[in-house]
C-alpha cells in the first residue's frame, strides 16, 4: 500500500519528465533487512546508514538499470550518511541477471529473499 512506501526514512523514485519510464521504492535503515517486514519500521533518517532497494519496475524497455543508478545519484546528493546500497529481492534468475549485470554482488541470501549489494 501506498501508505507504507511513503515516510520519513521511505520513498519512490522515478525516472522520466512528465510520463516515468521507470520506478523503485527504497527505505533507509540502520541494518540490512532478511525479509519484508524489516523494510516498513520508522526509523528517523539521521540514524540511517542504509538505502535499501526493494522493488523496482520498468514502464520502457531498457529503463531499470538507469533508474537504479539515478537514483543512487540522487540519494548519494541528498543523504550524505547513506553509505551502502543494497536491495532486498525475490530469488528469481531475472533478479540475479538483472543485479549481477549490473555490478551487484550477492551480499546475503535469506530463507525468502536474496540480499545484492552495489559497490559506489
């Protein structure tokens, strides 16, 4: 629900003027979530460390991996305490091509998700 992507220490970016061409939700936290429900508590933004990552969508072919990487940009800008990036995400194939293609690294695979992480 739109009411636990939006917060203090939780946004969604996207990419494109007037009509996006892509999407991604990230929550700052302190620590590097295991499962969905670590993402939605209300930590304030000065005691984050951590951009997480969970859910990124393309409405044009091609759009995800500047999306990933504008947005890295902009919170690098905007939240100079954030130091490291990391997604929480499905353990799919498309997933671990789409990550690894990228330049991520698999930082932790949980019971139900799989933790990349970018080097910046």
């Amino acid at each position: 629900p739109a009411e636990t992507r939006f917060g203090e220490n939780r946004m969604v970016l996207a990419l494109g003027e007037e009509t996006p061409t892509a999407m991604i939700c990230c929550a700052f936290n302190t620590k590097v979530p295991k499962a969905e429900e670590d993402l939605f508590t209300d930590t304030p933004m000065v005691d984050c460390n951590t951009a997480v990552f969970y859910t990124i969508w393309s409405y044009a072919h091609g759009a995800g991996r500047p999306m990933l990487f504008e947005a890295c940009n902009y919170i690098l800008d905007h939240f100079p305490q954030i130091r490291t990036f990391i997604t929480l995400s499905p353990k799919t194939n498309m997933a671990h091509r789409f990550h690894t293609s990228n330049g991520a690294v698999v930082f932790r695979e949980n019971d139900s998700t799989i933790n990349y992480k970018y080097q910046l």
